[in-house]
C-alpha cells in the first residue's frame, strides 16, 4: 500500500528545504527591478506555458489593483497615485493563437513584445526548464529593447540562466511523484512562482504606502 502519509512529508520536507535556501539577495533584486519600471512609468511585461501562464493571470491582478486599494480593500488609493502598468501577454487566448498561427509558438511572444519593449520596461520570464523556446525569444527581443529582464527557473536554469539580467534558479531537486526525472522539481517551482509573486506585490504596496506618508 502506497505510503501516503509519507509522500505529504516528503513533498513539505522537501519545501522547507526550498525555503531555508531560498535566494533572498535574488528577490531583493527582482523588487528593485520592479520599483524602478513603476518610478519610471514603464511596462511589466510577463511570458510563461502551461500552469505559469495561469500563475501569470494571478500576478496580472494582484499587480493591477492590491498595491492600489487601503489595507481592508474597502477603498482605492486616490486616483493621484501612479498605477503600475502590467501586461500578462499569456492572457489573451485570441491573441495567442492568432500569433502561434501567423507567426509559429516559438515567435507568439517575440511577436506580440517587439512592437512596444522600451529601455523602461521589464519582461518577467518564467520557464520551468529554463529552455521553453517562445520565452526565450522574449527574453533577446526585450534585450534588444534594452528593457531589464528578470527569469525565474530551475535546475541548471538553462539559456534563461545566461540570458537574464537577474535570474532566481529554485533550488533543489524532488523524489515526490509528479516531480522526478524531466520534471525534476517542478511543482516546487510552480508554487514558488506563487510566493514571489506575493512578496513582490506586497513590497510594492509596502513602497507605494510610505511615499504617500
């Protein structure tokens, strides 16, 4: 009989694991990259497949409004403080498919950030392998802007690893099903992916409340 109570230790011990080596300098970062595109008025851009896409429409909304809204949410901040602006271009199911289309999957990134990456903006990269070929794309189009980019990974964090200008690889590997082999780890990723996600949000909104002190 399967051990089950065992594999839910395994998956917790092997989070902890994660958590006690999390890079923290790296997250520091991220959150000083992310203030200086909102002080700069400039573009969040964020790519990622599969379950990251979706992890992606969770960012999208807690970057558009929590930063925004008093302590309770019962009330917005004035409309006299900046908004971030943030585009998940993982949102649109229109859009995806027209460009994997006209343009093949591993360009519907490239094509749909070429058009509008400035020196100001940032791309925010997620790929579990750190090799998905359309983030990749993503990643040189916004170099090429000369936009800051961020990637988040595992492993060895593959060509998003060299690409980057700040690149956050999870640390670690699993024996959890699910999780071995190709896949090593890659549902600590995807809740990691979460929790950056949370804490960058809500060092923004930290930020954001002492400058209307």
């Amino acid at each position: 009989m399967t051990d089950l109570r065992g594999a839910v230790q395994l998956y917790l011990d092997e989070q902890r694991m994660i958590l006690d080596t999390f890079p923290v300098d790296v997250v520091v970062a991220v959150a000083d990259a992310v203030f200086a595109t909102y002080d700069g008025r400039g573009t969040i851009y964020a790519v990622g497949n599969g379950g990251n896409a979706g992890t992606l429409d969770h960012a999208y909304c807690d970057f558009k409004h929590h930063p925004f809204v008093s302590d309770d949410k019962g009330q917005p901040l004035s409309h006299s403080v900046q908004r971030l602006n943030f585009v998940n271009l993982s949102g649109s199911p229109a859009e995806l498919t027209g460009l994997v289309n006209d343009r093949g999957a591993d360009a519907m990134y490239a094509a749909s950030l070429e058009p509008f990456a400035t020196t100001g903006d940032l791309l925010m990269a997620y790929s579990g392998s750190g090799n998905s070929p359309n983030v990749i794309r993503a990643l040189e189009v916004a170099i090429a802007a000369g936009a800051r980019t961020f990637a988040m990974t595992r492993g060895t964090g593959g060509r998003c690893r060299e690409l980057a200008d700040i690149c956050l690889v999870v640390p670690g590997s699993s024996r959890f099903p699910g999780q071995t082999g190709g896949n090593d780890n890659n549902f600590h990723f995807e809740d990691a992916m979460l929790s950056l996600n949370h804490m960058l949000v809500g060092l923004l909104k930290q930020r954001i409340a002492g400058g209307r002190r």
